[in-house]
C-alpha cells in the first residue's frame, strides 16, 4: 500500500465542481439567551475567524495536493470577495486558480460554522445556487480541453450549486474519455444523471438510498439493492461511504466487499467524502487497483474524521496509517 501512496506525487488530477470557502467561528457558550432558547456564543476576537478553508471541490483538490499529487481546479466562481479569497486559499496550498471561471453576478458560495466546546451551533450559507450560464460553460469547457493532456484522472465533485450541469457533464466525460482518463464521481441524489459512464461513484448511505429507493442498512440489502443502483445509473463502479460502520464496494465483476473501519473516535465528518474521493483517484491514477485504492481511501477517511472543520490528510499521515506507524489515542 506504500508504494501506492509513494507515487500520488506523479499524479495529476483534474477536480470539475462546485468551488466554494468554508469559515470556522469559534466561540464560547455560556449562557442561553433572554430573547430565545438559544445559546449566546461569545466570540472573544469580534470578526476574527477561527479560519478559512477551501471547501466544495476546492477541499477536494486541497486534499490532492496535500497528499502529494498536482490538482487542477475547475470550476465556477462569482467576481466578489469570497471568489477572491477562494483563489487566494488555493494558491497557498499550491493549487493555481488560473483555471476557474468568473461568472458575472455569480455567488461563490460561503459556509460560516459556528462552533462551541468542539459542537457546531448553527451553520450560515451564502448562496443562491443557480446553473452556470452558457459563456461560463463554454470557458470551462476550453480551459478543461487545453488541460486534458496534463491529467491522469478527473474527479467530479457535485455540491448541487449549478456548476455540475448534464450539458457540461456530457461534453467533459467525452474530452476525458478520449484520453482514458479514470473520472470519479461524487454524486448528489437530485442530479444522479452525472454518474453514468464514471468509472467510480461514491455516495454515503443516505444518497445511495435516496438514490435507490430503498433501505441499504444491512449487507443483503445493499448487495441487491446495490447492484440495481448501479446499473441503474450506469456506471462501472460503485463505493457507498457508511461513516463509521466503513465502506462497501460493488465492482463491474459483480463482486461486492465489506470494508469495514478501523473503531475510533469520531470528531467531525465534515468534509471526509472530499478526502476520500481524493484518494481513490490518487490511487487509480497512479496504477493502483480499486480494491487498494479503498481499502487506502478508507485508511484516510478514517483518520481525518479524527480532525475538527474541513480538514485536509497528508501525505505523510496516510503512509502512517497505511503503516500503522500512529498510535491510537
């Protein structure tokens, strides 16, 4: 398995989605409020975030980079200050943002957490979710067209904000076949369509569910059920993310495997769908097969729950994990 993770750093992965910034405030709650029952949460440092963190897509392709490949963004932004700080994020994690598109009047998208004693309180979104407009499209569409021959792999990330249109979907599968490229998907349930000719698909339980219409909670269910889903939405592959309780993979073959987790503490699983389509596109891209792709994905998804707020694994955390080098605590 370490030699699988050795050679992410010759791996370049192209990451098509919806980009968005993710803001952590930090605070204490001490008290509930007169006006509501609600907790009053005093912010020491008024306007001072506790951070700032691509999210979306974006923490997709920081998750690439951390762990040692190149990630090429692409995507969709607004010409505002969330756009803009976007970018500046992605640069200082080495990710170049030369290839995401402004659209005028477009929302980046801002996640605001609010957090105390290690719970999130409330969560403020900023958006207005709406399909990308043709120009931007078309500017995707020539910026993916004159990277194709740089990537090993294309993982579409689908956060329902309208970047990930069928339109766009079809025309870049097409580019990314030409060049047999492997393109991982993590879908949403209300736009399914996006999953045919992937070679990978990765829901978590409830959006494979939703999905199938049917109950996937115990393994007789998900291996029928399973199965329909996946030729229903014609992919070639299929990975459904079950948190705690680990993965189960239903390959072209017809084989369906158990993976199950490592038990651990979990802290947040914010974001760890992100990291664990970025490992299996690593994986694949650099040769792996698509079991040690997720039994390594699995690896890693198991660790960054470990960390609080979007969080990124490394390339050296995962070849401590894979080693089993870290104690557990």
């Amino acid at each position: 398995m370490s030699r699988i993770v050795r050679r992410f750093r010759a791996s370049t992965v192209g990451v098509l989605g919806d980009f968005m910034i993710d803001e952590l405030l930090r605070g204490e709650a001490t008290r509930i409020s007169p006006e509501a029952p609600v907790p009053v949460v005093l912010i020491t440092n008024p306007g001072v975030a506790e951070g700032f963190f691509p999210g979306g897509a974006g923490n997709v392709a920081a998750n690439v980079a951390a762990l040692g490949g190149r990630a090429i963004p692409f995507g969709v932004i607004g010409r505002d200050k969330s756009g803009e700080k976007l970018s500046s994020l992605l640069r200082q994690r080495g990710i170049s943002a030369v290839t995401l598109v402004k659209e005028d009047g477009r929302v980046t998208p801002r996640k605001v957490r609010i957090v105390a004693h290690q719970h999130q309180l409330l969560r403020l979104d900023y958006e207005n979710p709406v399909a990308i407009g043709p120009r931007a499209t078309h500017a995707l569409l020539r910026r993916f067209a004159s990277m194709v021959g740089q990537l090993q792999g294309l993982i579409v990330s689908d956060y329902h904000k309208g970047t990930v249109t069928t339109e766009l979907y079809g025309q870049i599968v097409a580019l990314a076949r030409r060049r047999h490229l492997p393109i991982f998907v993590d879908p949403k349930p209300e736009n399914k369509e996006i999953c045919r000719d992937a070679t990978l698909v990765t829901p978590n339980l409830r959006e494979a569910e939703l999905m199938a219409g049917v109950p996937l909670r115990d393994p007789r269910q998900r291996a029928l059920g399973g199965r329909r889903l996946m030729a229903e939405l014609g992919c070639q592959n299929m990975l459904i993310t079950r948190g705690a309780e680990g993965m189960t993979l239903f390959e072209a073959s017809g084989e369906v495997r158990e993976i199950p987790s490592v038990p651990r503490p979990v802290y947040d699983v914010t974001g760890a769908g992100d990291t664990v389509i970025a490992v299996l596109a690593l994986a694949m891209s650099v040769g792996g097969n698509l079991k040690d792709a997720a039994e390594l994905a699995n690896a890693a998804g198991g660790r960054v729950v470990l960390k609080f707020g979007t969080s990124v694994i490394s390339f050296q955390e995962l070849l401590q994990a894979v080693a089993g080098a870290e104690p557990f605590r």
